[in-house]
C-alpha cells in the first residue's frame, strides 16, 4: 500500500512542476509583450490580440506588472 501512496505522491509532484512551468512560459510570454509595448515596439492592439485579452485588460496588467504605460495619443 506505501508503494501505490508513493507513486500517487510522485505523480503530483509530476503535475505540479508541468503546471508550474506552464504558468512561467505564459507570464514570460505576458511580460515580453509588456516590454515590447512599453518601447514602442508592438501596438496595444496587437499585444492585446496575443493574449485574447481586451486592450484594457492588457493595459491593466502591464501596469500591474509594474510597466509604464505607453503614450496612446
């Protein structure tokens, strides 16, 4: 029975480090995108679309991510 309790426990922790790793591409992802918004390099618009988010949702987390926010004038 510890055998079956050990192999359940080290596929948990399998699971755990693929979601975490995951979620670090996705945010590498996000930021990469903030940055690149931030220099002037790529449009909200288009930033936004990558993301399937709004361009106030994408706004919204870039300066949660602590990114100046780009002139829209």
């Amino acid at each position: 029975m510890c055998d079956v309790a050990e192999r359940l426990e080290q596929r948990g922790i399998k699971r755990g480090i693929e979601q975490g790793i995951e979620l670090g591409i996705e945010q590498g992802i996000e930021l990469t995108l903030y940055s690149l918004t931030a220099n002037g390099k790529l449009s909200i618009s288009d930033a936004s679309e990558e993301l399937h988010q709004t361009e106030e949702e994408f706004l919204t987390g870039m300066k949660n991510a602590g990114y100046e926010l780009p002139d829209t004038k």
